[in-house]
C-alpha cells in the first residue's frame, strides 16, 4: 500500500505539476482520439459511400475500448502507471501514422482499417481509466476532490471541442492530413509522459504471478462485495442505459424530423450538454458540495439529470416545427442543467472510488465500474429507438429523463450509500478496505500490514 502521496510517489518531486502534465497529455489524447474518430468516418464514407458499414467500424473501436475496461483493468494495478500510460501513447501514435499513411497512398482496406480501429480503442480502454486512477497516487487526500473536478472539466471540454476540432482541420486540409496531425499529437503526448520521472513505487503493483483473467475476475468480485460502489454502479448502468442514446439516437432523429433543414440546432442542443459539464466540474458541484454536502449532491444531480432530459421531450411536444428557436433556447438551457447534474454524480462517486479502494485495486475499481456502465449503452440505443420509432422522439426523452430521476430517489433511499458520500475525505482514505475486507482477498492482509 502506498504510504502517501506527498511522500511515496513524488512524480517529478512535484505532485501537483506531475498531475497537470499527465492530465494535459490525457486531455491531448482524448482530442486526437476524437478528431481521429470523426477522420476514419470520414474516409470510410469517402470510400465506400456505406453507413452501415461506418456503424460497424465505429462500433469494433467502441466495443474494443469498453471491453479492454473489463478485461485489462488489472494491468494498472500490476505495471507502474508510466509505462502502462506512455506504452499506449506509443500504440495510438504508432496506428494513427500506419492509417494516415494508408490514407495519403490510397489504399484503404477495410480489414486493415479494423485492426486499426480496434488497436487504439484497447488503447484507449486502458489508458483512460489508469489516469483517473492516478490522481490518488501523486495527490494529498484532501485534494483528491479537486483533481477529479479538473480532470472531468478536461475530459468534458475534449468532448465539447474536439468535434468542432475536427470539422474545422477536415474541411481544409482533408480526412488523411488530420490522421497525419493526430499522429503528432499523440506522439507528443508520450514523449510527455516519458520526461516524467515516476518511481517503480508509484503505484500499488500487485505481486504474484496469477493469470489475466484471475486478475480480470478479482476485479469485478471487488467491487460486486463492495456494496455502496456495486449499487453504485448498478445506478450508472441505468443511467448510462438512459443517457447514451439520447445523444446519439433520440435528439438526432428528433431534430431530424422536426427541422430537417436546421441541422445548426443540433450542434448547439448537444453541445449545449457538454458546456453544463464543464460548468457543473469547475463550479456547480463545488457550490453543491459545500452547501448540501456530497450525501445530497448525488441525488439531487440524478434528479437534475433526469429532469433536464424529460424537460426536454415535453419542450419538444409543445413546439412545432415551425418554433425552432424557441426549442432551440429552452432545450439548451435544460440540457446545460442535465450536464451539470451528470457531473455531480460523477465527480463525487469517482472521488469516494479513488479515496476508499486500496491501491492494488484501484484502477481495477475505476475500469470495472466503467465497464459495467458501457455495456449497457447498445442497449439502451435499441430500446430508445424502439420507442422513437413507435410513439415519437419526444415520448422517448420524455421516458429516459424519468428513468433518471428515479435513480435520485434510490441513490437517496440507501443508507449505505450516503453513508460512504457523507464521511469526510481523512475518513474515506482505504475505507473500502477496512469494511469489506474479503472483498480483496488475499491482498487486504497485505494491504492492513502495510498500513501499520
């Protein structure tokens, strides 16, 4: 077990510098990731003209990320951070330039193109949660909640802007240039990563020499016997259920059958979620926070959440087609409140994941509970689009907001979960491994030596 932040894992000597550059080469990936994203759609459609097809390799990159969550989380429990990180760095740079080069010689091969895809979506996987989990190894406990707020603030804005990125680079410059600008940025991304000194005791690697699916499995029963973060995590299923198809089924089919020649609305409308998820990480949630406390906070952001949406499906059966600005205004402002709320959620439960599991389980933790919340996004896009197709789009936001909100009246019914919200972020520090000790089998004893 790690013996403190400030102490054990000085990462350049300067913890609190350390943090922003890892964050800024994760915030650099993650737009290259999305401008790389919108590139290879681009082609693929240049090509072959099929969206269909466009759907299929989407859809093996998508899948490649949330299953490497799964299966792969061990791997930043077992490998310092630095090479775990830089390594994936590497492997996407590597494949950005292999299909940009593709690209300038005009060669496209669909299989080449999958094996591409599916390289930087397992790259993804496991970089991303590896770096939220880090924020617990190289930050003092009461600065924890912070660096999650900034980091989710990073994460929202590569979400907010990287599209608009990658629409503004693609219309000049072309669908293999911008593979070519993503490669460079990637590439800069390791060689950040790389200039940082991190000790071999960064992190709490896991000793022994058991297999990947041991290590996979030892994940998922950690946190099913952690009872606050399995319910947790069952609330993020549903949500997660709820909230991916509303961006990328239910909101574009309505926009597409109210104001079909006003696509302008749904870039504002969608990208109008994204700003509330800046605004709520840099400061709704530590207004929240300290007025109601983190135990209120997380059912009130379900509730706000939820609210924003099914809002939004009444807005849309009120206005007709020839009211766009109206919907446009009311829509925006009630979706700016549904991201706010999501990230009083995701900020609070993601501070008490890293204060409270132990280091040999953390970012197992961390990819387990964002696995679980993944694999029900298809799901939730057939179900809602089942719905659209026989009883309108707006019935279909209208139900999703409202599956939402119950989220906030049983995030608040189990004491065990406010519980763990309520306690104070010195009491949360391995909280998890004190209460549920048989959750982490063999390393819990280890774990409670080290803390002696």
């Amino acid at each position: 077990m790690d013996a403190g932040p400030a102490s054990a894992s000085p990462w350049t000597g300067r913890p609190g510098l350390a943090f922003a550059l890892l964050q800024a080469a994760g915030f650099c990936g993650s737009m290259a990731t999305r401008c790389l994203e919108i590139a290879v759609a681009w082609w693929v459609l240049n090509q072959t003209g099929d969206e269909a097809l466009l759907g299929l390799v989407l859809g093996v990159g998508v899948g490649a990320d949330v299953l490497s969550r799964g299966a792969l989380g061990w791997v930043g429990d077992r490998f310092p951070a630095q090479r775990v990180v830089l390594s994936c760095f590497v492997v996407s740079a590597a494949v950005s330039g292999a299909l940009a080069g593709l690209a300038f010689a005009g060669i496209y091969h669909l299989g080449l193109v999958l094996v591409g895809v599916t390289l930087l979506g397992l790259s993804l996987g496991l970089r991303e949660p590896l770096l939220m989990s880090t924020i617990r190894t190289l930050m003092d406990t009461s600065s924890v909640a912070g660096a999650v707020r900034v980091r989710s603030v990073m994460m929202s804005l590569s979400s907010f802007a990287g599209p608009i990125a990658a629409g503004a680079l693609i219309g000049p410059l072309g669908y293999s240039a911008v593979l070519a600008v993503t490669c460079v940025v990637v590439a800069a991304c390791a060689v950040l990563v790389s200039v940082l000194r991190v000790p071999a005791t960064a992190v709490g690697n896991t000793p022994g020499k058991a297999s990947w699916a041991a290590d996979a499995a030892a994940g998922f029963r950690a946190i099913k016997r952690v009872v606050p973060e399995w319910r947790l995590a069952l609330l993020a299923m549903v949500v997660d259920f709820a909230l991916f198809p509303v961006f990328a089924v239910v909101v574009p089919a309505l926009v597409a059958s109210h104001y079909p020649r006003r696509t302008w609305i749904l870039s504002i409308v969608e990208s109008s979620f994204a700003v509330g998820m800046i605004l709520g990480g840099a400061v709704v949630v530590r207004w929240s926070n300290a007025l109601l406390g983190r135990r209120r906070t997380v059912p009130w952001g379900f509730a706000i959440l939820g609210a924003g949406f099914a809002g939004t499906g009444v807005i849309a059966s009120l206005t007709g087609s020839d009211a766009p600005l109206m919907f446009t205004v009311a829509a925006s402002a009630l979706l700016v409140l549904s991201g706010a709320g999501l990230c009083m959620v995701t900020v609070n439960t993601g501070t008490v994941r890293l204060l409270a599991t132990p280091s040999q389980f953390r970012n197992r933790m961390v990819a387990a509970a964002s696995f679980l919340s993944g694999i029900v996004m298809p799901l939730g896009s057939l179900a809602s689009g089942l719905i659209a197709r026989t009883s309108g789009e707006w019935l279909a936001l209208t139900a999703l907001g409202v599956i939402i909100c119950l989220c906030a009246g049983a995030a608040a019914a189990d004491q065990t979960i406010t519980r763990f919200l309520g306690m104070r972020d010195d009491d949360l520090d391995d909280a998890y491994l004190r209460e549920f000790p048989h959750a982490f089998g063999a390393a819990a004893p280890g774990a409670q030596k080290a803390a002696l």
